[in-house]
C-alpha cells in the first residue's frame, strides 16, 4: 500500500468513524461545533504559565473518548504530525524565560519551561477536540450546522468542496501511483522526468472528475444550502450538552478548582 491509498484507507475510516453510535454521535452537530469552539477559545485564553488551569480542561476530551467510544490512541496516530509542529512553536521558550518559577523537589522549573509545557498542552487539547469533532459529526451534519450559525454559503460550500475534493485527489494520485509502478516494476517513487507530466495529468483528471462530482450535486437539487439531514438527533439532550459544558468550561476558567480541592482536604 502506497503513501496515497494510506492515506486515502484514513480518510475513509474517518468517515467510517462518524457512522457510529454512541451518545455523543446522536448529539446535532451544531452543539458539538458550539461547544468544540467554545473549548477552543477558553483553552488558548488561559495565561502561559497557567498549567494547572489547562491541564483541568482535559476533562471535556476525556469524557467524549468515554462516550463516543473512540479510541484515544487513534487520535494520536491522527495528530502525529501535527504535535510536532505544535512543539516547534514554544521550544525556544525555556532558553529565553530562564527565571525560576517553582520548584519541585528541590529542583527549580524555569518559567519557559512551564511555558513551553502550557502551550504544548492547548495545542494538544485543541486538536483532540477538533479530531472528535470531526469523527462524530459528518461532514454535511457540520456544513449544516455552519448554516444554522448564519456562516455565508460561499464559505462553507467551499470548505465542503475542499473536503471531498481532497479524497478525489488522494484516490487519483493512488491510482496514477498504480498505474505507474506496474509500467516500472521495481522503480522506487517516481522519477525526476516524469514528475512534470505526473502532476499534468493528475490536474486534468482531478478537474474532470471534479467537474462530473459539481454536475452529480446539481443533478441533485444542489441550490448551495444545507438542509439539516441529521434524523436521529436528541436536541433537547444537545441542549443540555451545550449549557452543561458552557457552564463547565467557564468554572474551569474562572474558579481555581486544583487550588479549591486542596482546601477541602487541607480541612
């Protein structure tokens, strides 16, 4: 199997993800969105050497990996890529904020440390919710829903477009990839002189099958809105969803609740 049917095989279990059932799966996918968004923006507001407070925000991951019954070794697999970029971000950060900030043990944490550690912790919890967002919510539950929040239609038509026009093209470069090997057995890759006419052709074949999957939609009563298709949706339960994180989220934000249990047990 190739990098494009590897990659291609993951698109697909993706969606394959989103076809299960489970209570979060059966929560409207305007309600996870608003509360995915919600997580986001109280994550990255807390203060950079604020740790403990980020740490805490774990719980709305951990709870969802509970319930929607999605491992949470396959979102790492997904996000393992894109931590190292997430680390790339703030690895500077122990060498220029060197002033210790606490100490452990008798060993003192520098500020950037710490720092380093927040940051690397939001971008980590950010990009779990977004992968459970995605592998419990299908793509056209979601496009509906941006409708719902009055998003225009050029913009969220474009991203669903840009979403299927991704497997389109993963699926033509496994094919052209195919093809090629069984013209040059034993060839690693593809050669430099044939990357030119490779790519030309991919662009072509991408073009026409894009324009048969535009003309296939229009067949359909495509009109550029997305009716909400999602059937077996809980709303009163989404609501529910919905108020019960917004309020969890902003206790976690605004009350010091490590340092809240600790006076009870210091009691």
């Amino acid at each position: 199997m190739n990098r494009a049917e590897k990659a291609l095989h993951a698109l697909k279990q993706m969606d394959e993800l989103t076809e299960m059932d489970s209570p979060v799966h059966r929560l409207s996918a305007l309600s996870k969105l608003l509360v995915t968004l919600l997580f986001i923006l109280i994550t990255v507001s807390f203060h950079k050497y604020d740790l403990t407070g980020v740490f805490m925000m774990a719980l709305y991951p951990y709870v969802l990996f509970q319930l929607s019954g999605i491992s949470f070794r396959l979102c790492i697999y997904r996000m393992r890529y894109a931590i190292p970029l997430v680390a790339m971000i703030g690895i500077f950060n122990p060498f220029f904020d060197r002033d210790p900030l606490l100490q452990i043990a008798g060993i003192s944490i520098s500020g950037g440390m710490i720092s380093f550690l927040t940051l690397l912790l939001k971008g980590m919890l950010c990009l779990c919710a977004s992968f459970l967002l995605v592998s419990t919510a299908k793509i056209d539950d979601l496009c509906a829903a941006l409708r719902r929040m009055h998003v225009p239609s050029l913009l969220v038509t474009v991203f669903m477009l840009t979403y299927r026009y991704i497997s389109v093209l993963t699926e033509e470069v496994a094919l052209m990839t195919d093809a090629y090997h069984l013209r040059a057995p034993g060839q690693k890759g593809i050669a430099f002189h044939a990357w030119g006419s490779f790519l030309g052709q991919l662009l072509l074949r991408t073009m026409d099958r894009a324009q048969e999957l535009y003309a296939a939609m229009l067949l359909r009563g495509y009109n550029g809105e997305f009716p909400d298709l999602q059937k077996n949706e809980n709303r009163t339960a989404s609501w529910i969803w919905l108020i019960t994180w917004a309020v969890i989220f902003l206790a976690l934000r605004w009350l010091n609740i490590p340092d809240l249990i600790g006076r009870m047990f210091m009691r």
